[in-house]
C-alpha cells in the first residue's frame, strides 16, 4: 500500500509518500517567510501553500517515481492548526481523492508527529515532547489514548523565542529565528534570572517574554537573554517531562517538532533521561519539523485498523485535540517501568 500525506497546518507545506513498510518515498516542503520583522498571518501562509501545492505534490509524485494512480490512501491534515492554512491540504486532498478514486482519511496533526518518530526512533511507548513553533505539549499513551499531560497556558515555546528574536532585531533568511538564538546563547554562559512558571504540569513563556523584552530595553546584551532564556524555557519544559515520566513510569522519551533541532534542549533532556534509566532520542529535522509523511503513516495506521470517516471527518477543525482520537493502532498492554530506588 502506498499513502500520499499533505500537510499544511501553519507556515510549512508538506508533501509526503510513504509505503506501508515504512519506507518513506518522498518528504518534500516549502515554508512560508513572512516579510521581515513580522510573524505568519495565516492568510498569507495560507496563499503561499495554495500557490504551491499542485507543484509540490507533482514534484514529489516524480521523486517518489510514481504515478498518482498507484497511490492507495490520501491522508490530510485535518487539525489542529490555522483554519485557512489546514483547507489548502484539506481541500487538494478531496480534489485528488475524487479525481484518482482513491480513499481520503482526515489526521490529527500530533499524531502524526508521534507516530513518525515511533517509526523512526523504534521506540515503543515514549513520552513525547512536542515543542514547535505553534504548540507546546507533553503528551503519552494511556488507555487507547494519547494524553495531553502538560502544556503552554499561553504561547508556545516556539513562538517566544521567535519573538524575541525579532525584538532584538535578528534574523537569518536561512536559518529558523530559533536556530538564530542557539547560536547566540552559545556565545556567553552568563545568566540573569527570570521568572520560571510552572503551574502544575502545564507551562506559561508570556511572562517570561515579556521580562527578557523589558532586559533587552535596560540594555542587557542579547547574547546573555539569549542564554539565560534557553537555560529558563528548556529547564521548564525538562522538569514537566520528567514528572510525566516518572508518573507513567515509562522508559523513553521522544523529543519532536521545530524546537527539538536545539542542542542544548536535547542535553538536558538526555541528562534527564540517563538518571531515570529511561532512554532518549530526537528526531532528524526533516521529520520534526511538520511534514507530509508523518500525516501519511499516521493516516495509514488508522485505515489499516479500521477506521473510515464520517462526512464531516473530510473538513478542517482548527481546535482538534489529540485526546479526540481513538487509538486503534496499538494495543493496552505496555510495559511500565520499575521506579528505579535511589540508594541512600
Ligand atoms: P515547527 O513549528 O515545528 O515547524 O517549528 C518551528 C519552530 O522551531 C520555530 O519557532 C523555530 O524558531 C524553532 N526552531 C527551529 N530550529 C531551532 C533551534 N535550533 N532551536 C530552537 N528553536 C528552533
Ligand atoms: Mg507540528
């Protein structure tokens, strides 16, 4: 079987093809650039994806060295994202299921970011932190669910570091605003505090931004906030994935989306993960970052155990949490790890 997935939630359109092996044909992409200074509008991401889908999914159909009637299953994202964004894949997909006669079947956009790294890490049943430029959530499987154990009361993780990367002025047209403060922050180990909010198992970053903004307008060097707001943020999110982790009494973690590319994130997770006993992997950009093929294995595994949509599973849903799928792909009986007992 073979399974066309498109993907366009937020600023990145995606195209991929994958086999029912695992095999990924194609993964190809092209991400909107707002003009400088300013963040994605939707509509405008939303016409650049429309601009560049009929291209995008032809030039993968040629990499994949496949004619579109040899596809299968149309997989698309169905949510959750930006409205305008999610209808260019939701709406080229009913159009190519109609003109091919090929199955459609609607994704949730964050199982398809699990799923894939299941695929490519191995891993069996990991906690997962997604950490992207529009979510932030720490999720894992339990009782034929994936449950959201922790998130952003606010902004995502993603998105406050972009921002402040453009209130300090930076930018790079070819490397992500992210990528831009990494490489800030490895310039200086000093550190100036800021306020560390973790309500419960979820997170809060605007308070957060908000002061690092107020440092920078002191004159504080950018490469000090730069530090000193990586150190905060990824503490924050280490810590929740950590009480994740010892609740479910799981034994992997799975880093994933635009955020996991960060190198010193992953350090502490690593170092988080090495004195649990529990083991820990990232995954390679091109599958992080949002992606067609992610959408066409997930759409896969759940047309593979059965499940056919209803009419309005073919329309977008902005809001579409990730608890809202049932997980027919995967059965109850995972192992939990022993609390590993500190000798005192
Ligand atoms: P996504 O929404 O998954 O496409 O990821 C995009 C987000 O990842 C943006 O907020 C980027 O700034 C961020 N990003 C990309 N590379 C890095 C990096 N090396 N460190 C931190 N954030 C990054
Ligand atoms: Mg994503």
């Amino acid at each position: 079987m073979i399974i066309l997935g498109l993907e366009s939630s937020a600023d990145k359109l995606g195209v991929g093809i994958i086999s029912d092996e695992g095999k990924i044909l194609a993964n190809l992409r092209k991400t909107y650039k707002p003009p400088r200074g300013s963040g994605v509008l939707p509509r405008d991401a939303s016409e650049h994806h429309a601009k560049n889908i009929p291209e995008l999914i032809k030039d993968a159909f040629e990499e994949a060295e496949l004619h579109p009637r040899e596809i299968d299953l149309i997989a698309f994202t169905k949510g959750c994202g930006m409205g305008p964004c999610l209808r260019v894949a939701a709406v080229a997909a009913r159009t190519l299921s109609s003109q091919l006669r090929k199955p459609l079947i609607g994704v949730n956009h964050q199982v398809g970011h699990i799923e894939i790294g299941r695929l490519v890490t191995g891993f069996d049943d990991p906690v997962v932190l997604y950490v992207s430029g529009g979510n932030t959530q720490i999720i894992a499987y339990t009782e034929g669910r994936y449950r959201v154990f922790g998130e952003t009361l606010d902004i995502p993780i993603g998105n406050c570091l972009d921002v402040f990367g453009r209130e300090a002025g930076l930018s790079d047209r070819n490397a992500p605003m992210g990528r831009v403060v990494e490489l800030l922050a490895e310039k200086t180990d000093e550190y100036i505090p800021l306020p560390y909010v973790v309500k419960g198992m979820d997170l809060s970053f605007s308070g957060i931004l908000t002061a690092t903004l107020k440092h920078l307008k002191n004159g504080i060097p950018v490469e000090v906030l730069a530090n000193s707001l990586q150190e905060t943020v990824f503490a924050m999110l280490t810590e929740v994935t950590e009480r994740a982790l010892s609740h479910t009494r799981k034994d992997e973690i799975l880093v994933t989306g635009g955020v996991a590319a960060n190198t010193r994130l992953k350090e502490m997770l690593n170092q988080m993960a090495s004195e649990h006993g529990a083991k820990f992997a990232g995954l390679p950009a091109p599958l992080a970052i949002d992606n067609g093929v992610m959408i066409a294995w997930a759409g896969y595994l759940m047309w593979t155990t059965g499940q056919r949509p209803k009419p309005e599973d073919y329309l977008v849903d902005q809001h579409f949490r990730v608890e809202d799928v049932e997980v027919t792909w995967r059965s109850n009986s995972h192992k939990k790890r022993t609390p590993a007992v500190k000798s005192s």
